[in-house]
C-alpha cells in the first residue's frame, strides 16, 4: 500500500492541477444563476471520471436536476463495492469585492496552516471529488486494479437542498448497490487533524413573502395609514427566537433528544478554546456567544438554530422614501436528533402565518427539508476510516458531529438498507465555505488524498 501511497504523493501536483480545471468553471446550482455552468462541469467531471479509468462513465440526469456524474470500477469480485460521494455544483460567489482574488480563478497563498488554495468551491466540494480520482488512478496506474468495487456519484445540487434526491434514487436505484458509502464533504477537526464526521444536522428552509401592497408607494403620502411590510415581516420573524436567540415556536425545541452522559462525556473531551472559536467565526469584539449545552462545538451538532439567511424588501442602493410593497425573507432552521422535518416545517409554517399582523397577504414557499442524520461508529468500514486518516495524517482522528448538512446521506444510507456512511473532508474552521475566501490547506488535501488510499485497502482487508 506504500507504494501506491507513494504514486499518489509523487503525482499530486497533477491531482491539484484537476481540482483546478473543476474550480474555474463557476457550477453554482442555485436560481439565477447560469445552468450551463453545472452542465459544463458535470461533462468535466465525467471526463476526469473517464480519464482516471473508470468504466461505464455517464451523466445521469433527472428531469428539473443539476445532472450527477457516475463511474465505476466492478472488477474486484468477492470484495465490497463503495460509494463514493461528492458534489460538483457550488454556492454562489457571494460578494465578489471581498474576494481577494477572483473566486473562480484558483490562487495559491499562504493562510492559516499553511499555503491554501483560495477559490469557490476548493474545499466545497470539488477537492472532494479529486480525493476519490486521486486515489483511484494512484491504485490503477501502480496495480493496474482496485482491492475494491467502487461506484463514484457526483452530485450535482447539494448546495440547493438536494431537492431532486428521492427521484434520482428511485430512477438509478438498480446501479446503486454497495456496501459502504464514502462521502468527501465535510471537515477535518482542524489544521492538520482529521475528524470522522459521524452526526449531521438537517435543514427545512422557507422563503416568507409578506404583502400589504399592488405597488410601492410615497412613504409621505400614505405612511401611517398603510401598513409597512417590511415591519410586518421583522416582527413575524423577531417573534421566532426568545431573547437569548433560541427557538421559540412552540413544539419545536421539545423534540430534542435530551443528551445522553456518554455523549456528554465524549464532548467534553473535544478540545475547544472559546477565544479560537471566536477567531475562526470572525465575530466581532463585542459580539456574546448564544450558549446551550456543555459544550460550544457539541451546541453547533446537538441543538437546533434558526438562521434569517436573507432578508429584501428595497435594498441599499434603491432606498427611496417608500412603503415597499412586500418583503421577503430567507428562515431556515437546522434540526438534530429526533428532530422531525416535516413536522418543523408545519410548526414553522403555522407560527408564521398566526403571526403576520394587520391583516396582510403571506406567501410561503418550501425550499429544502430534511433530517438530521447521525450514526453508531462502530463496525469495520469505520474500523478501517479511523486506521486509513491515521495512516495518512499522522495523528488519530476525532469523531466529531457536523452542524451543516448533507441531504444524500440519510436517504442513501437508507435504500442500501443501513449501509455504514463514512464522512470525512478536507474543510477546516478557515475554510469559510459558503463565504468569500473559501480555501482549501493544501497540505491537509494531500494528506486527505493519501488517506483515500488506505481506506480502499484497510476496507478490503476488514470485511468478512
Ligand atoms: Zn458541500
């Protein structure tokens, strides 16, 4: 295994060279944004697929989708056959003018830890397409095969919610079959030591449209007897977290699984330093941590948080003196263990509507629901995730929760009738994904790379 460890570190600079072909091209799966751009990146994908040596490379496509890239390699017979996951599409840009450098031009610099590579979608989740292709052309290229099957899916609309999912499962359920399901999309406990993710939160989000008005008008004119919709809507939402920004919608924070003494434990042993944490966020001096639970980084996977993502009524640069017709709003709340989605999402629901004042119109639409998602560590498939980051960073990893989400798992995990699900990544806490300056430590992807190598075989030799 050495020496396939050894072809994957010797030909990394060619590994880095792929995840920047895929980065250049801005694959933003959200509306509004060019849908070409996904589709030119899902054929990127399926061609570096094809070049690792993949068999039977295709675009698989839904109706309504972002298109997946799929490939296999079968030919290990007796052996367990993997999943490997990634996503291809990424979030939107956001603003460009605090990007440092351009967000789809990838740019090597120093940062914390080391050098990174600045860029959308560097750690989220394209670097998590190449720790698969790396690891695989490493074992072709030595060995001429795999000490295991594997089958590799890359999505194309995990940033939007995955809302596509079921069908896409129910269309190519039959070519899905495995063992064990990897997934490269979540983070390393920090710089240089790897984490085993085995918790996520989900997320219902909802876009909540308040309406008082068949036009804006003069907010001299009219302002007093007609109502403001924007206030309508700040008072709905201020409504939805009590005074220490914990959930106040009736129902919701009881389904909470009350926290185990083993769990408890665990967590405290997490290393945290609430001056780090701070530093890592970039929150302001003044700014007061909302704490709940025994531990800060326990809170961000083992209790829910409501977030206004977005809010628009007028905006900075059009901010006339009016009463805009109507505001909008972005709510989504993350959910944890046994949290029901569908049920939030009423909850959610119901409060707002019992909430909108003076008699205006609410509009809500349902823009992602799904549910948390956590699992049992234990078994050979994460026997063999724990030996394989050991082997490849040096250090013992952590099991770890994650407060992001990641649709796929649940419902994968699922139809291949509780298959173990390894979640491992290269993020880290200056990552910032989803936010300018995404970057990516370097140093860490190719430790990540090299890990990938040692799972193939540490799962080979464990299962029986
Ligand atoms: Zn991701």
């Amino acid at each position: 295994m050495r020496q396939v460890a050894e072809v994957c570190e010797r030909n990394f600079s060619r590994h880095l060279e792929d995840l920047k072909s895929l980065v250049r091209i801005p694959s933003v799966s959200f509306d509004g944004f060019e849908p070409a751009e996904v589709r030119k990146s899902v054929h990127a994908v399926a061609a570096l697929l094809k070049k690792t040596g993949l068999e039977n490379v295709q675009v698989l496509e839904v109706p309504g989708a972002h298109p997946y890239a799929y490939g296999e390699w079968l030919k290990a017979p007796g052996k367990p056959t993997l999943l490997l996951y990634a996503h291809h599409d990424v979030q939107p840009p956001g603003r460009t003018e605090l990007w440092q450098s351009p967000p789809f031009e990838p740019t090597p610099r120093l940062g914390p830890g080391g050098e990174r590579l600045y860029g959308r979608g560097t750690a989220d989740d394209k670097a998590g397409i190449i720790i698969h292709t790396a690891a695989i052309s490493s074992y072709l290229e030595t060995l001429g095969s795999l000490p295991v099957n594997i089958k590799v899916v890359i999505e194309g609309e995990e940033e939007t919610g995955s809302a596509h999912l079921a069908e896409f499962l129910k269309t190519y359920r039959s070519m899905l079959d495995a063992d064990v399901l990897v997934l490269t999309d979540s983070g390393n406990f920090d710089c240089g030591i790897p984490a085993l993710t085995i918790a996520l939160r989900g997320m219902i989000g909802l876009g909540v449209e308040v309406r008082a008005l068949t036009k804006s008008v003069h907010s001299g004119m009219w302002g007093g007897p007609v109502p403001d919709p924007a206030m309508a809507l700040t008072k709905m939402l201020a409504a939805l977290v009590d005074d220490e920004g914990r959930i106040a919608i009736p129902g919701v924070r009881e389904q909470v699984r009350p926290l185990g003494k083993e769990e408890e434990l665990e967590m405290k042993k997490l290393p945290v330093n609430e001056a780090d944490f701070r530093k890592q966020s970039g929150m302001v001096p003044g700014a007061r941590l909302l704490r709940e639970g025994p531990s800060l980084l326990g809170q961000l996977w083992r209790f829910p948080s409501l977030t206004v993502n977005a809010f628009e009524a007028s905006s900075k640069k059009q901010a006339g003196n009016i009463i805009n017709d109507a505001a909008w709003a972005k709510v989504t709340i993350r959910l944890v263990p046994d949290m029901n989605a569908e049920k939030v999402l009423k909850q959610l629901e119901d409060f707002l509507k019992a909430h909108v004042p003076w008699g205006l119109e609410i509009k809500l639409t349902v823009e992602s629901c799904a549910g948390p998602w956590a699992t049992n560590p234990i078994g050979p498939a994460f026997e063999a995730a724990k030996a394989a980051m050991k082997a490849g960073y040096g250090v013992e990893p952590y099991q770890i929760g994650m407060g992001g989400s990641i649709p796929f798992v649940q419902p994968f995990s699922d139809a291949l009738g509780g298959a173990p699900a390894l979640l491992i990544g290269v993020e880290d806490p200056y990552t910032n994904a989803h936010g300018e300056n995404e970057s990516l430590l370097l140093s860490d992807f190719k430790k990540g790379c090299i890990s990938q190598v040692y799972l193939f075989s540490e799962i080979a030799e464990r299962w029986r």
